[in-house]
C-alpha cells in the first residue's frame, strides 16, 4: 500500500529535499507540495493524502493553524509538523491541535521517514532530540504512576528505556539485534500493558516511573 503525502514549506530546496528522501521508498509518493498553508490546505482538500508534512512557519497560514484546519475539515489526513525551530510551546501546541507528529527538520532521514510510516499507521512520533528534553524534565519519579496491567518482560523494559532514550525502531533493532517486525510487536505489548497510545506514552511512562533511574 503506497502512502500519499503532501509537503508543505515555503523553502523551496527544503521540499525538494524531503521529496527525495520520500520518493525514493518504494511505498511512498509525494502527490503535492505547497509553500504557503492556504495552498496546502487546498492541496488536502482536493487529494485526501494520507499524510501532510507541514512546516511551522509558513506565510498565509502557519502550520499550527494549518494543522487545526485539517484535524476539523479532513480528520483522516494524519498531520506531521517539522520545523528548524526546537521550542516547546510548537511542540505542544501542535500536539494539542491534533498532529500525530512532531520532527526537526535537521532529524536524519530514516527518522523522517519512520515518523511518516507511523502517523500513515495511526501512531505518533516526536523527533527523539525533542522527546528526551522534554521527558527528561521529569526527574523525579511520581508517586502515583499507572501500574502495568501485566508484568514488563525482561526485553519489554528494555525496550521501554531504548524508547525513553530517544530511539528509532531501526535504532532499537540494531542495538538489540533483533528485526524491526520484532521491535514493532514489543512496542504493541508495551502500549497495551502501560495502556498508552503510542511510543511517547512509554516514554513518558518510563521517566514517571524511576525506570531510567534503574540503570
């Protein structure tokens, strides 16, 4: 099954990038781009990609509000928000106006194109350098932390502190040595014992918990 995108950034060379990148899957293709987000939500509108990429800060309409737009007016286009710009307040305004991902633009492509996989597949992913800062605020672990509904195996908690740590699937299977299927199933256990929606909800659930402070 391909997965349909549409970029949105008003840089040129930056949308010639990722077209790169994105084309060159062979479960991929870029149907539009646009630079401003009037046009991409024209674009949105008119195609229904599965993904849109959009850039924070755009002229007509910036990609917060671009992302709003399309979460109201076309809730089955999932919504990736990259930027130059690592700053909180884009992080979790995008994330409460409904995006299933936030990226740095500087993130390594592989990063890019996992982050499109997962929203394609329902799942969210933030850039894993915005991820640890974030979650690494929280330093001491909570009192009352959600107990798994079943014990974490041995690789499951593992798992959990690789994720925590800020790494990609293909990360994790290259240090565990084990195939990206097989890192899928863990996180798919994970997400149903913790009873969290993606993988920064294990990652969240990991810092609150003291599991970090275990090492």
């Amino acid at each position: 099954m391909t997965t349909r995108l549409v970029i949105a950034d008003d840089q040129a060379s930056i949308r010639i990038g990722f077209r790169r990148i994105f084309e060159a899957q062979p479960d991929m293709r870029v149907v539009a781009e646009a630079d401003n987000g009037i046009d991409a939500l024209k674009a949105v509108h008119a195609l229904a990609p599965d993904v849109l990429l959009a850039d924070v800060r755009m002229p007509g309409m910036d990609g917060l509000e671009l992302t709003r737009k399309v979460v109201e007016s076309a809730p089955s286009v999932r919504v990736v928000v990259v930027t130059t710009f690592d700053l909180d307040d884009y992080v979790l305004t995008a994330l409460r106006e409904g995006a299933c991902g936030f990226l740095l633009k500087r993130s390594r492509s592989g990063v890019l194109v996992e982050a499109v996989r997962a929203a394609a597949a329902g799942d969210s992913m933030i850039s894993p350098e915005v991820t640890t800062r974030l979650l690494s605020r929280l330093r001491a672990p909570r009192k009352h932390v959600r107990r798994p509904t079943a014990p974490l195996t041995a690789r499951e908690e593992e798992i959990a502190r690789l994720v925590a740590d800020g790494m990609t699937n293909s990360d994790i299977g290259a240090e565990l040595f084990i195939s990206a299927g097989t890192v899928k199933t863990h996180l798919a256990n994970l997400q149903r014992k913790l009873a969290v929606g993606n993988r920064v909800g294990i990652a969240a659930w990991v810092w609150e918990s003291g599991l970090m402070r275990e090492l």
